[in-house]
C-alpha cells in the first residue's frame, strides 16, 4: 500500500511537471506544437500568391508558361524563358533544388546557375530549382526531369530545412500536398494513408510542446551524430540520388547552403566524405558564404553576390574535373 501511494506521488509529480513545462514553453513561439503532416490529411488549395500550382510528380511547380512579376517560367513548369530540350546543342548542366536554386528576389540572369552558363563556355544551364521542395522532392526532380534531358551534369543544392520537409506529405505554406517517403528494410517506399499514427501518439505529436522541443533537440544532435528517423530517412534519399545519377552515367555535385536556422552540418560533412560524394560545403573554408551574401536576415535568401559565390564554387569544381563535363559529348 506504501509502494503504491509513492508511484503514485511519482506520477503525479512527473504529471505536474509536465504541464508546467507544456505551460512554459508555449510562451515561445517556435516551440508551439507543430504536428508532421501525413497522406490524405489535407486537401490541396490555391496558392495564395498564384506563383504555384499542384503537379502531380513533384508536388508543386510554377504554371506552365506564366509570366508572374519578375519571374517567368517555360512550358515545364520551372524558371526559365525557354523550355528545357535534350538536344540544345550544348552541355547540359541541370539545377536541382529549393528556393535557394530558384532565386527569389534577385534577376534571373543573376541566379547561381545562370552565372555558370555565362562563365563557362558550351553549357545549358537549366535551373529546376522550385521554393519550398524537400530533399525528397528534389531527388524526384533529378530522376524525373533532369536525367531524361541526358546532361553532363546534375548539381543538387539544399539547406537543413529541406532535410525536415521530407518528413512531410503537406507543406501549408504553399498549400499542396508532396511526395513523401519511409525508409523499411533499407528501401524507400511511398508513404500512404495508412501510415499516420492514431492514439496517443497522434495526439501528443498535435498538443505536445515538450514533444516538439525533444524532436528539435534531436535533430539538433542529429546534424553533429547522424542518428534516427530524420537522418536515416534522408541519408537514404542521398543514396538514391547518387545511385540514379551513377546509373544514368552522370555526375553530380552536392552543394549544402547554411541558412538562417542552421549553419555548419558536421554529419553531412562526414557522410559525403565517406561516400566520396562530389561536395561543396558553403558553410565554411575558402567558399563560405558570409553575411553580406544574403538579401537580409529576416529574408534569409541569397543576393546577387551570394549566387555569385556559388556560382564561383561550382566553376572551380568543373575546373579542378575537366573530364566530368568539359569533355562530355554534347548530347
């Protein structure tokens, strides 16, 4: 009878903390509950400032052929004022990526990709990169628009955030539903409907702070100690980038951009050397990006000396492998 009043003391102690700390740390906005999305919760609604539309491969892509403000985008649905050929008499270099890829806020002719066209001689460079894609969608974009162009080389820049989004089926910012994946037995599947969690832990990952400060925690730990779902799950979609781009004959360079949430990545670092993955780390050595490279702080893009600085990186790479691209056939 004493054993059982001190557990439930105990648990009424642990209880009591809990809510406090839940009370706590709702005070801070980022720590406020912040569910993952799943397949089939949500259907998809315009987007707000009409710049996207749904596309049924990719998630979301801009309208085909729309001229909206500044940007303009081709037939397929990226920016650009001509349509991507396979056969554009000249090397193809394809650009995979989120917003960073695209480059909101600065001139077309000023994105990164663009740069590497005007800097190095017989190229195409198509820029397929599409604001809010996660890793998953970018692998998507590789394998399902860019390697059937045939080009010389593939070029897939991301920043952390992208990690995060591949754990999500919805990205409410842009209103539509995504390509999402799981990691069993070794393979990327598909996720589905049936894959969303019930019970309590549905609602402790809807109503719980402390849970959602434990997975920041976590994935804190994670960018230093690769460990647990959200590595795993994108380590393998970095696999299956490599291999896709390795069966199709093509090289590939990995560009990881630091952003305003995350800096240096120590895991990707180690990963990419173990896998001796063609990278260029912008978050530090002789092609860090610095303060002055970014359009602002609270916009968090990069400005025209930014995409320069990729731009230059990517230049060196091809220079220091000449027989990747310079000397590919002209497709």
């Amino acid at each position: 009878m004493r054993r059982g009043k001190k557990v439930l003391l105990l648990l009424g102690s642990v209880s009591l903390m809990l809510l406090m700390a839940e009370g706590i740390l709702r005070l801070f906005p980022p720590l406020r509950p912040m569910p993952q999305t799943y397949v089939g919760e949500y259907e998809n609604r315009p987007s707000g400032n009409g710049y996207l539309v749904a596309d049924s491969v990719l998630g979301w892509k801009m309208p085909a052929g729309a001229q909206l403000g500044n940007y303009r985008a081709n037939s397929q649905g990226f920016r650009a004022a001509v349509d991507f050929s396979s056969n554009p008499g000249c090397r193809i270099i394809a650009f995979a990526g989120d917003s960073f890829t695209f480059g909101p806020g600065v001139r077309v002719e000023q994105t990164f990709a663009s740069v590497v066209q005007t800097n190095v001689a017989a190229t195409c460079a198509y820029n397929m990169g599409v604001p809010g894609f996660g890793l998953d969608q970018i692998w998507q974009t590789v394998r399902t628009q860019a390697l059937p162009l045939h080009p010389a080389l593939v070029v897939v820049s991301f920043i952390s955030g992208d990690f995060t989004r591949s754990q999500d089926a919805y990205r409410p910012m842009e209103g539509f539903n995504k390509p999402t994946f799981k990691l069993v037995d070794g393979r990327l599947l598909s996720r589905t409907a049936a894959d969303r969690p019930s019970g309590l832990a549905q609602f402790v990952e809807s109503h719980s702070s402390v849970w959602r400060l434990l997975r920041l925690a976590d994935r804190a730990v994670a960018h230093h100690y690769p460990h647990g779902e959200w590595w795993n799950l994108n380590a393998a979609i970095l696999d299956a980038i490599r291999a896709d781009c390795r069966a199709a004959g093509v090289p590939i360079i990995f560009i990881y951009i630091p952003s305003r949430e995350w800096g240096a990545f120590p895991a990707l670092r180690d990963y990419m050397e173990r896998t001796s993955a063609n990278f260029i780390d912008l978050s530090q050595g002789p092609n860090a990006l610095t303060r002055d490279m970014y359009i602002s702080a609270a916009n968090g893009h990069l400005n025209p000396k930014g995409h320069q600085q990729v731009a230059a990186a990517v230049v060196q790479w091809m220079e220091n492998h000449p027989s990747s691209v310079v000397n590919a056939s002209v497709q």
